[in-house]
C-alpha cells in the first residue's frame, strides 16, 4: 500500500465512540477508498501527501452531522481523532399524491421565527 496511514477514532461530544461512520477523503487529484468506523470507533486508510478534503458521514438513523475539514493535509503517518457534533435533523421524500417519489426536489428548512 502507497502513501502514508492516517487513523484514529470517531467520538461524539460526551466521548463515547461512533461506529459505523463513513470517510469520504479526496482532492483533485485522488480519491482515497472510503471505510467504515468499526465498534470502537477505529478507522484507517492511506493516502499519498497533499491537502485533501476530509468528510465523516455519520451513521444512519442518527442524530450525528457529518463532519468536513477542507484543508486535512497528508504529509507523514498520522492520528486523527474527530468529533461528530449532534442535532435535530429533517429527512424524507417528496412524492406525488400517487405515492411515486419526485427526484431532484431541493428542500429547504426556513425559521418562521427569523
């Protein structure tokens, strides 16, 4: 395997680990083959060195955000420890009155409140 091994764990903000969280790590020029967290939150992968955009896509049925960081630079073996932060979250689908689901809707969420 080329390039350098990055790994760490993926914690929530009470420190308890995540399992089941997805990496989706590329730049223009690579795309690191995604993984899975595993039950203790442990994930690894490899990469050649440059400055990458690093994404955690949560577990789903989860409260989790996925997490980005723009500017994840790969120059050596490395630990990287995330926290995936919570929140409410909206999800669904569109569908006609038939039943049939629309493809391609944008949605929006707006604050009445604002």
């Amino acid at each position: 395997i080329e390039g350098f091994k990055v790994s760490g764990r993926i914690y929530d903000s009470s420190g308890q680990t995540v399992a089941g969280a997805i990496t989706n790590v590329y730049s223009s020029t690579w795309v690191v083959p995604g993984v899975s967290s595993d039950s203790s939150g442990y994930y690894a992968f490899y990469a050649p060195a440059g400055i990458y955009t690093f994404i955690l896509w949560p577990p789903i049925n989860t409260d989790y955000l996925y997490y980005e960081n723009n500017t994840f630079t790969v120059s050596q073996d490395m630990t990287f420890d995330v926290v995936m932060s919570s929140d409410s979250k909206v999800s669904g689908c569109v569908q006609y009155p038939s039943g049939n689901k629309v493809s391609g809707v944008s949605t929006y969420l707006i604050n009445g409140s604002d």
